[in-house]
C-alpha cells in the first residue's frame, strides 16, 4: 500500500490484543489483492426497518492523508 498506517498501528496494538479493522481490496477486474485499507464507519441515526450501517472506502488513508492505490478510486 501506500503508506504504512496500518501495520505501524497493529504493531503498537499487537501487544494489547488489539488490531486495526482493515478490510483487504481487490482488483475488480483481475481479483487480485490490491492490500488493505481502513473503512470508515457508519451508523444508523434514525433507527428504521430495513436500515444498516455500512463501511465506506477512503481514497486516502485517514490516518496520513497518502493517497491509496489508483485502483481503489475507479469503480
Ligand atoms: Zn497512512
């Protein structure tokens, strides 16, 4: 990827338990691993039927601000 947030993060983390909640992209076309990137959260403020929160993709790390890999941005 193109910066090291996440494994800095899971390194400082690794010895309490913890982890960061990375998700792993892929090349749409090809399937390949493109690497991991860190969603950001929603939630659902007005609780309704049939709502759910869900997980956006950066385009940048929302840690550093480096843009990640092209292939994240092109649908
Ligand atoms: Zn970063």
């Amino acid at each position: 990827m193109a910066c090291d947030c996440i494994e800095v993060l899971d390194r400082a983390l690794g010895p309490k338990g913890r982890a960061v909640d990375a998700r792993q992209i892929y090349d749409l076309d090809t399937g390949t691993p493109l690497g991991y990137v860190i969603p950001i959260k929603t939630t659902v403020v007005h609780r309704k039927r049939g709502r759910h929160a869900y997980d956006m993709l950066p385009v940048y790390c929302p840690l550093c601000g480096v843009r990640y890999a092209q292939e994240v941005a092109t649908p």
